[in-house]
C-alpha cells in the first residue's frame, strides 16, 4: 500500500489497482518526457515503443550478456527472475531465437 497525501487529507491505493482513478482525483496529467522509451519512424514522427518490443529487447540483451545460456545459476532466467521455462516460452512468443 502507498500512502499519498493531497491537502492533508490521506489517500490510500494500492498500485495494483488502475491509477487512472487516482490519476483523475489527483487531477493531474502525465506528460512525455526524457522517461518515456520512444523510437523514431521513417516519416520523422515519434512514437512511444510497445511494452512487448521493450521486453524482447530486455530478455535479447540479458541471453547475449549470458551467451544465450537459459537455465543454470548463471543464466538469463535466474538474472531475471524466472523460472526457465517462462522464459522459454516468452522466447517463443515474443519470437526471440538466436542470433
């Protein structure tokens, strides 16, 4: 649970519930910024990346850092905190093979 306080009055979420409520009590707005991960088109335009580009590019660079190794005490499924076989089958949707 977070606690936020807004005029002294004490509100409390938790993440995991959608923060578009919040966001409206709060009244506030996201803004793009430096944060945002965005790639640049051929017509000039920039957009923001898909969650599944972001995490294909993540579980790419951890399997090169490990030489492509999955399982085992230094391979990317323990660097990211899965379970092998997750990883294996995230790899096969997100169609991650080897380079």
């Amino acid at each position: 649970m977070l606690f936020l306080t807004l005029c002294t009055v004490p509100i409390y979420f938790n993440p995991q519930i959608c923060l578009k409520p919040i966001l409206r009590i709060l009244k506030k707005k996201l803004e793009h910024g430096d944060w945002l991960p965005v790639e640049k088109k051929a017509n000039g335009k920039i957009s923001a990346q898909k969650l599944e580009d972001i995490e294909k590019e993540h579980i790419k660079e951890v399997l090169k850092t490990t030489g492509w190794r999955v399982s085992g005490e230094k391979g990317a499924a323990k660097i990211l905190g899965l379970n092998p076989t997750t990883l294996e089958a995230r790899m096969k949707k997100l169609g991650i093979k080897r380079e």
